[in-house]
C-alpha cells in the first residue's frame, strides 16, 4: 500500500514509498559496490555538475519539443547525486535525506510562509521576491550571530 501525505490547503498526495526505496537502493550500493565505497562529496562534484548541466539540456529540449521522458530521465539523475551526497553524511552520521527534506522545509517556512497558511488567493510575484530576500537576510544575520566570536 502507498503511503499519503498531504500538502497543506491543497491536498495533493505524495507517494512516499518510493523514496523509502531509492533511499534503501542507495545505501545498498553503498554496502556492496567498490566504486560507490569509494566516492566521497568531493570525488563526486564532477558527477553532480555533469548531471545539472544534462538536466540542463533537457529542461531546454523539453521546451522546445516537449521532451517529457528525457527531462524526467536527467531529474532522476540529479536526484541520484542528492541521495548519494545524504547517504554519505548519513554514513559519518552528520545528517541524513530526513534532514535535507527538513531543511528545505524550514528554508521554504522562511522565505515563502505563504504556502504554509490556508490562503489560496495567488501570491503576487512582488510579494514573493520580497519575502525571499527578507527570509534569506534573516538567515543570514541567524548564522552570523550563531559563529563563535574571534
């Protein structure tokens, strides 16, 4: 049985048992595949940069010829080098996918508070633009009054 959560005031579904999979495949291949042992956050930036700039191309052929598969091929690769940078961390117990997915949420609660709220009256883009920098200037001044004094 799929597993559903909601998105707040639209009540789309997520299927989330398939990221439990890639999650799972993803430390399998870590488990038992030599090459996959071997990478590092570091050793895996060419990889990761190769792999925006096919997604890239894609998101261009898909605008012009609607390429439907080949940008959903290039955005499951990208998404490949998102679970491998999390497992990796998860490895050396620095944080794991969970904590990436919770982060984007907090980032989103920062800067765009208004998907979190009942509204559903279109956000101008004004609007949103100055809410993004307001959150982003606000994390900013966060970690710079997190940084330990010199």
């Amino acid at each position: 049985m799929v597993s559903e959560q909601f998105f707040p005031g639209k009540g789309a579904p997520i299927r989330g048992d398939s990221l439990v999979r890639v999650q799972w495949v993803m430390a399998r291949a870590l488990e038992i595949g030599e090459w996959e042992r071997s990478m590092t956050h570091q050793s895996l930036i060419p990889y990761l940069r190769e792999e925006v700039a096919e997604f890239a191309e894609a998101v261009e052929q898909w605008e012009t010829a609607g390429a439907e598969d080949e940008l959903l091929a290039e955005l499951s690769d990208v998404l490949l080098q998102v679970l491998f940078h999390a497992e990796l961390a998860r490895r050396r117990g620095a944080f794991d996918l969970s904590d990436v997915a919770a982060a984007f949420e907090g980032k989103m609660r920062s800067r765009a508070p208004y998907l979190f709220g009942d509204g559903v009256d279109i956000v101008p883009e004004a609007e949103q633009v100055r809410l993004w920098q307001e959150g982003k200037e606000r994390e900013k001044a966060q970690k710079k009054a997190q940084r330990p004094r010199e």
